[in-house]
C-alpha cells in the first residue's frame, strides 16, 4: 500500500502576509494568471516556496485572497451607511471616489483572466458588484423621490455604472494621452450621469 498523502494544516494569515499578499497583486496585471505556478509566485512575492505553503495550497487561494483583500478596503461602499445623506450627488460622487481607490492597479487583462479561468473568484466580484449596483439604485431612487433628480431610466443607469466600474475605471490608461487621472475621469463621469439626473435651470 503507498503513503497516504498528509494534509498539511495551514496558517491562520497574518497581518503581515495580508501585506505581501496585497503587494503581488499590481505584479499579477500583465501576468498569465491560469499559467503561473507556485513556485513563480513565491518569486514574485519575495518568499519562499515552504512560506507561501505554510499559508496556502494553490495558487487560486492566493487570487482569490487577494481580490477578497482589495474588496474588504472598500466594503463601506456596500453597507447601508454608504448612502446615508441628504445630498445624493454627494453621496454618489463619494462612492465613486472611494470603487477609484479600491481599483486603482486593477487591470481589465486581469479581471478577464480571473472570470476565465477562476469562475469561483469572479462570483465573489460579480457579487460585490451586485452590491454596489444596488446601492447606486438606491441612491437614484432617492434622489427622484426627494425631486433633488429628475426621473430617468434606472436600469439604463445602472448598466452604464456596470461599464463604467468594470471596465473604464480599469483602463484608466486609454485617456492617458489626455492628461487625465483616475479621479479626473471619475469626475468627468460624474458630470456626465448629473447630466442625465439634474433638472435644467
């Protein structure tokens, strides 16, 4: 009879790991995410191959750790208190600034990947989305029931919020050749959905 195979016990993550974890993440842009191994990994992140074991035993735990990282720093945007307020331009604006932070690094090369080949990891992205999405609808009914916005198409808003978040705040860099920073874009779009939801002077 062969060995039977031992299933190492892993450590609780520290405060310390969640760092280089967190750290890896802007190297993991332009990477081939299904391709790496462990091994390439551990050289990216500085650590060694038994360090990295110790706290994880695939390569998918490492992704889906550090997306769940980069979402935890912007959970607020998808609690109840994120849309508290009275002035709901002013909310929106204050989420859209805070998905910008959380994004900035993140790559449409590396959310494709992860939706292609780790469905598991995307779920946890498209749920938090989902979140978001329903906090925003909360905001525009807010707004149109207040009278501080006029009545649009909801659900036309909230796909265009979709695109926006998922693939132009990750692809800051086509405005580049514009000068245009993150937060400039973010305030651009801004103007643009106000555009829609302001009544005229």
């Amino acid at each position: 009879m062969g060995r039977k195979a031992l299933v190492r016990e892993r450590k609780e993550l520290t405060e310390k790991a969640k760092i280089w974890v967190r750290e890896v993440v802007p190297l993991l842009q332009d990477q081939e995410l299904d391709k790496l191994t462990l091994d390439e990994l551990a050289f990216l992140m500085g650590k060694s191959k038994s360090t990295i074991y110790s706290y994880f035993s695939t390569k998918d735990e490492i992704y889906q750790t550090a997306v769940q990282l980069y979402l935890s720093d912007i959970a607020f945007i998808i609690s109840p208190e994120a849309i508290e307020g009275e002035n709901m331009e002013q909310v929106l604006h204050g989420m859209l600034m805070k998905i910008g932070e959380g994004l900035a690094g993140i790559s449409i090369h590396f959310l494709d990947q992860i939706q292609e080949f780790f469905p598991e990891i995307w779920s946890i992205i498209e749920g938090f989305n989902d979140r978001v999405l329903a906090n925003f609808e909360a905001i525009y009914r807010k707004g149109m029931n207040s009278g501080e916005f006029k009545e649009f198409n909801v659900k036309l808003l909230l796909t265009l919020d979709r695109h926006f978040v998922m693939s132009i705040m990750t692809d800051a860099r086509q405005f580049q050749d514009q000068n245009l920073s993150l937060p400039d874009l973010i305030k651009e779009y801004l103007e643009l959905r106000m555009s829609a939801l302001r009544f005229k002077e």
